[in-house]
C-alpha cells in the first residue's frame, strides 16, 4: 500500500516511520492518541481520489487531517489508517467581489481566508479559537463556531458549495454562488460537520459579507456571576445583538491575567468582553445602551476601548484563554457543552458545583451570546483517579446541558470525546438516521471509521 | 385502507369522493393533476405517525401537503396515495423572546408566524409570494425563498429544529434553540428541501431577529435593461446590502399596472423595487446613496416613498406580479432559474432572446438582489404546439442558467417539474447520492414518490 501512495503522490509526500509519524497521531485534545500507518499529502482533489482508490483496495481506513487543532479527536487516525493531510491544498483560488464569495483548497488557514476578504473590504465572520493555524477544510468539517456566533452564526452559515471526494474516489461538486438553490437534498449541508466520516472535503465556495463599517469593544467587570448574566439578558431584552459577547470566570480570569498582565481584575466574579459592530451611529448608539445596562446590572467597572489598538488587546486577552488555562496544569480538556442562553446563568452554577463535588479544578469562559460554554478541566492525565471524576463531571455537564435544551456540543464536534453522549442527545431515532447515512454513503465504513459514532 | 383512517382520525377528518378529492389533486403549478385515494386531516404528530403506519401495511405512498400554493409539482398526489393534509396542525406553540425563537405545528400559514414574531418587536424575514396563504411547513419542504434573499437568506436559515415523522412512524425531534449545534451530521438540514420526500414535518422551532428600526423603499425606472442591471452592480461594489431589490421587465411592468393601477410607467424596459432597512441613520445613508447610483446609471426617475403607506403600496405592486401575469392568458409557468447576480443581465436577454425564438409570451421578473429570477410564461396548456414550445424554451433556459453557474429551482424545489433537469445539475455522481440518501431514509419509497427523481 505505501509503495501504491508513493507512486501517486512522490516519496515526499507520504510520511512513514515512527519518528514522523508521531506528530500526526493526536489533536489539540490530547487525550487522543494513534500512530496512522501512513501520514499522505495529496496536492489536487485528482491524488485524493487516487488515494482514496488504494485505501479502499487494502481496505485501510482513511482519516483527514488539516492543521489538527480539533478539539475532539476528530482528527486523531484510526488504527492502520491513512492520515490524508490537506495543508499542501493552500491555495486561496478566487476571490469574486461581485458575488461576495470566496473559493479556497481545504489547506488554507481560515485566517487566510478571512484576511484575503478584508484585502477586498470583505468580511468572513467565523473566527474559530484556532483560527490562525487551523484549515477552513478543518473548519467546514467540525463546522466550527468562534467568538462571533450569535450575531453572525458558524461556519456552515457562510458554506455554498464545495468539492467533495466520495468513499468510492469519486469526486463530486456541490452547490453554486447563488444564495438561493432549491435543486434536491441539501448535501452541502450533510458534509458540513460530518467530521470526514462520508467524504473529504478538498475545496469550499464561500459566502462573504461586506466589511462592518465601525465597531466597538467594552469590558465589563462583575463582583457577582448573577449579574452578568442579568447584564446579558438586559441586552438581549433590549433587542441588541453584539458581534461579540463573551465571558470569563474568575479562574479563567486570573489565569490569563498571569499569563498576558493586561490588568484583568483579580477579585472579579465574571467578565464580559462585548463587541458592537455595523453603522457608525448604530455602534455608537449600541455601545451607550450596553454601557449603561451592564451598569444598571451591577458591574463594579465598564470600560470602553478608547481606540482600535486597545479593543484589540482586550480581545486578545480573551482569545488567549485556551492558551492561559493550558500551562496550568500538564492536561487541560475543553468542552464545549452549550446551551440556550436564558440557562446560561444556571449552567455555568451547575459547572462550579459539579467540580466542587468532584474536587476538580474547573475554569468556565466561553459565548455568552450563544449559549456556548467551554467547562476547561485542568487536570492531569497520569492522574488515574483524577481523570475517573473529570469523566463522571463531564457526563454530569453533558446531561445537565441536555436537560436545559442543549448540546453536547456548540462547535467542536463529536470526534471521539463526545461519541459516548450523542445518543443521549439525538434519541435512538435521530441516532439510527446518522447510521443509516453513514451506510449509505460509505458502505465499507473507511472514512474516518469510529468517530462520532461506531457502526 | 380508508376505514382504518377513519377509525384513527374520525370521519370528518378523512375525505374521499371524486368531489372532495378534486380540490386536492394539483397544486399551483396547474399543469399536474392526479387524484389520491383520500385527503385526511391529523390534528396531532401522533396521529400523522398513525397515518403513516397505514399506509405502509397497504403500500400505499403517502404525500404532503400544507395550503398547495407550490410552484413545481412538490404536493401533487402520487396515483394511489393518501394526501397528509397538515392544516389542522396550525398552532403557534412558543414565542420565545428571550431566546428568539418560535415554535409552531407545520399547518400555521407563513403570515401568522411572521405576525406573532412582529407582535413581539421580533422578525421573520423569509416572505415567499405565497406567504399570506402558503404554511410553515410547506415553507420548509421547498425551502422556500422570497424577497428578502439577498440580505436575509431563506427558509432553512431560520430553521433550528423539527419534529418529524419518518417512513416507519417514528417521531423524531431534531435541533434545539441553540445558535450553534456540532451534534452529529445537520439532518434537520437534510430534511429542509426535501419536499416531504424522506419524513413528514410536523412541528417547526424557527429563529427570529430583532425588528429592523427603519426601512425605506425606493422605485427605480430603466429605459434599457442593461441600465438597470450596471445600477444592481453599483449598489452591491458600494457593499450596500439592500433586504429587497426586487426587478419587472417592460412585459411585467404593464401587466401589474393593467392589475393594480398603482401608476408604474409603461414605457420602461425595467423597474427595480428596492428597500433597505436598519438603523435610521444607516437607511438614510444607504436610500441616498442608491438613489444616486441609480440616477448616475441611467434610470429615467428615482422615486423614494414618502412614507410607510406609500412604501406598502410600490412593494404590493411587486407582490402582485404573479397574480396580475396569471389572468393574462388561461396557463400561466412561473419559473425559478437563477444565476450569480453577474450574470442577471445577461441572462434576462437570453431569456427574452429564447422567447422570441418559440414565439412565447414570457414576462419576467424577481430578486435581482439574489440572481433569482421568474421567467413566466403567459401560454395555454390547451394548445399543444405552444407547450411543446414552451417545454424547449425552458430546457434552453435551464441550460444557461446552469452554464451560467446558477441553479434550475432557486426557491420553488424540484418536485415534477424539474425533475428532468435536475441531473444536468447535480452530475451523475450527486444525483445518485440524492437517491442512496432516499433510499437509506424511505426504503420502501412511500413518501412522496416521483417527486425530485425517480427512484
């Protein structure tokens, strides 16, 4: 089989050996970990196919991979696989101004994608944690969220079409730069999130909007979590919707305070970092409002970013969250549990107790807008004992967040961390649906076999 | 068969009788007709569930259908079939407003969900033709578009979950009020679009926005089409999204006038209906700017609507473009081909280009915002030379649009009348995924057969 990939691709494009092999053998999960029997990079959707081809004579498991930043094993291989890495397929290939869409290869890096829009004075909204080093291939596979999800939605909201490579080496072209397509199934849609389980991705058509004109960032600083929550209700009730709503926990808080000193304050319960976007005078209007009614709902402090330099920095300290918990202890696992925003107050309570319960260091940020939590155990894996009681929270998490009307998951998927739950989520019936697609499009189950599900 | 309707939904609720059944067996594209075994009326998902139970044990196919305003065919009977007639399940369940979401049963027409949202200062922005008459949930089965396209999308963008009754009975719930949802694979996306082809919906939790604060219309005259088209592209490099901008072509244009006598001017190639909506200040900036570049680029009179009644009044005269074509000639075929907003203009001369070559009546119009366009011909079915003509016609016209790199159905679906078309879109290898999707979710082929494709 190694001999057939190398004949197709070239000797340096398929990886064998340990020592090369280990870096691509887990994700940004950690807990996760395979060495494939082949790392494989393909340049064009033709060597994909080719690719697909060989796996399916030897009946070797095929799994995708871009830049592994997923955070649910998504992309950690299967054993005996092929690990088909994507980041040689980098090349942003048209940016139509007049359609507002973009066409890119899988590789390329979403920040890529977002600023080759802005050169045009164009916007592409989501902006996952990873955004800097993960794939829009990556992305459009866990249909990955970001900061800006309540007013602008997730990735499958900006997918129009892609090509998509079948089980069987088919290749395959979905949807057009028509915002309206009314022609059968929605298969863009089924590919969008089906983490690499019934076909690879290779390149994706784009919706973009036009670039807001004006926006502003403010903080907000809560001795109490209660309040926060009132804060966000107040603006929602007010019928505002921020680009931007997020918040931090008091653990959260301090850990990013130690590790970027952009003067967090330490005694506070919960922060918020809002975002207003849009027409200058709407902005401006928006940001008053929030002001205002972040006060009014007891806010100890609310600061309004005096120029774009430090809306930036407040921005980043937020984005740095994942980064700050995660040199605090030697393994750190972030859920992603989520649910709708009126529970948010009570779920994030429900978080604090279950880690008291369980003696867990637990530090809570996340989308306060959408509902989408991220419960961050810093643990440590060689602690068996410990690790017993994160999984006993994170089942308690899970089920609390499905009783509220949530989801396992808001925007990292399904991969292997949380393919014990997602039965209790979808019911038997919905459960089945996912299998029998499964089925369907990938008969002898090579693609990606054992996430989300097992068949 | 029928008795054991009856004994489920009780006599009143189960039709039968040539004279009952007549009113069922087309829908508003008049050119199909097909009388079912019998029409019934559940009141409950576990009466639809009932139905459906029955129908297998008699093999008999089983179609959906909510007010029958469709336009391609989707809810004509199958021979043999019992017609699910879903306007008894027509209450709105939830308004949420602190989540922004509504939840109703899938016989509420599209007015009422759009009232019970507006009643609440919320918006739902997708407003098909139909949607004083059409329901919620024939909304979703076509995923059905509207005016509002361009800035707001379509039905399946303000789709967050369902409930629906598969082939076998089960009732399945799908989706939950949260914005973002990485659960498994998006098959409430999947049932979006699929013309009641792979479950029936039964109940619908739709996402609201806030109400937009302004609006402001504006009526653009053209003496040359082209004219109009080079004002379209003006506004969108300007990167102004207006939420309507709407188009009548000269043949349109005298028709609605001859209808509603509201004053449009009957020597112009071209009218384009345009609204913009937002924050006040944002209205104002945008309506003057696109005042300006329609004037710079050649139409003869920008007229702004003085006021709400007056702005009411031009966009009625666009809404009533379907109805003022349809007593024009005994048969009317409302097409849907869509292009990429490039390529408008010059689809609309192939368009006028092809119907003087059959020597047709064509009068088109539509969402110039969204590429989406109504070819309409103005024919009679009775006349069999002028319907083989206009069956070329519309195979030429499909052709373009997709050589165009648009779609046959922007918001319509597939349903009979395009289902000799929808290969050339899809290729080969997509139309047979459609088919193994149907296949894995309707195995015996009940649900709505021949209907997108023939199995």
């Amino acid at each position: 089989m190694i001999d057939e990939l190398i004949q197709i691709l070239g000797r340096e494009q398929v990886l064998t050996g340990m020592e090369n092999l280990v870096p691509y053998s887990f994700d940004a999960t950690s807990v996760f970990r395979q060495i494939p029997a082949a790392v494989v990079f393909p340049r064009t959707s033709a060597e994909v196919s080719a690719v697909l081809k060989v796996a399916r004579r030897h009946r070797a498991p095929v799994v995708t991979r871009g830049s592994g930043t997923g955070l649910s094993g998504g992309s950690v291989p299967s054993p005996g696989s092929i690990v088909l890495c994507l980041i040689r397929m980098d090349k942003v290939i048209e940016v139509d101004t007049r359609n507002f869409t973009l066409r890119a290869q899988a590789g390329v890096l979403t920040q890529a994608v977002y600023d080759a829009a802005d050169a045009v004075g164009l916007f592409y909204p989501p902006d996952p944690g990873s955004m800097k080093v993960s794939t829009i291939g990556g992305n459009v596979a866990e249909n990955a969220g970001g900061l800006h999800g309540l007013k602008y939605g997730v990735t499958r909201d900006y997918v129009l079409g892609m090509e998509v490579v079948l089980a069987d080496g088919e290749i395959c072209l979905l949807g057009n730069k028509c915002v309206k397509d009314a022609a059968g199934y929605s298969l863009r849609d089924l590919f969008v999130g089906s983490e690499g389980t019934l076909g690879i991705v290779t390149e994706v058509l784009l919706k973009l909007l036009p670039k807001p004109a004006a926006r502003q960032t403010l903080l907000a600083t809560y001795p109490r979590m209660d309040a926060a929550a009132a804060a966000v209700s107040a603006i929602i009730a007010a019928k505002i919707v921020p680009c931007t709503l997020e918040f931090l926990d008091s653990r959260t808080i301090r850990c990013v305070e130690d590790y970027t000193h952009v003067g967090l304050p330490l005694d506070a319960e919960a922060i918020l970092l809002i975002e207003v976007d849009g027409h200058p005078a709407k902005v401006a209007e928006d940001a008053e409002r929030i002001r205002e009614l972040c006060t009014w709902n007891g806010a100890s402090s609310v600061r309004l970013a005096a120029d774009a330099k430090e809306a930036d920095r407040l921005a980043a300290a937020r984005r740095t969250a994942f980064k700050a918990l995660a040199v605090v202890k030697p393994t750190t696992i972030l859920e992603d549990a989520t649910v709708p925003r009126t529970e948010l107050a009570r779920m994030i309570r429900f978080i604090q107790e279950t880690g008291a319960r369980h003696r867990l260091d637990i530090a809570t940020f996340g989308h306060f807008g959408d509902g989408n939590l991220h419960p961050t155990f810093l643990t440590d894996e060689r602690n068996a004992d410990e690790m017993r009681r994160v999984e006993l929270a994170k089942r308690e998490i899970f089920a609390e967040a499905l009783a509220l009307g949530g989801t396992i998951t808001g925007e990292h998927g399904v991969g292997l961390s949380k393919k014990a739950f997602l039965r209790q989520q979808l019911g038997d019936t919905g459960y089945s649906l996912l299998k029998s697609i499964k089925r369907a499009l990938d008969p002898e189950n090579l693609l990606n076999p054992g996430k989300i599900f097992d068949l």
